[in-house]
C-alpha cells in the first residue's frame, strides 16, 4: 500500500493514463512500455526515493493486471412496457 502522498499522486496520473490509453485502444503492451518509460523517467529524475518507485511499480503493475479495471459497463436494455 502507498502512503507516501508524492508516490499516491504518481499512482493516480498512472492509473488515470492507463485508463484513457485503453480507452483510445492501445493495449496492455503498449501500457507496460508507458509504465516503463514512467518509471524510468522518475529513476532518472530522482523525483521520488528508489524503494517508493519500486512500490509504485509493484502496485500499477497489480492495476495494470486487473482486467476489472479496464472492462467496458454493458448498458441495460430498455423493457419495453407497452
């Protein structure tokens, strides 16, 4: 769990990209390699300590993995009553 406030907010921008990658149709690859290339961005820039990155990859990569986040609601059929 993330209790660090900069790693949680680096975890919301993640899961946010995540999110609208999927939904303009890249797929769970494409994602990894965006969180790969986050994550190295953050090692270079040393904005974070190295064990709270590496905690950030443990967890979106435990989000990226979860197929509930990234599955599309069905719309209810509309019953007709007449």
């Amino acid at each position: 769990m993330l209790q660090d406030t900069q790693t949680i907010r680096y975890y919301q921008r993640l899961t946010d990209a995540f999110v609208e990658l999927w939904n303009r149709g890249y797929r769970m690859d494409d994602m990894r390699m965006y969180l790969d290339g986050y994550l190295a961005a953050l090692r270079h820039g040393n904005a974070i300590e190295p064990f709270l990155i590496h905690r950030l990859e443990e967890e979106a990569s435990r989000y990226l993995y979860d197929a509930s986040n990234f599955a599309v609601p069905q719309p209810q059929p509309l019953r007709d009553y007449y």
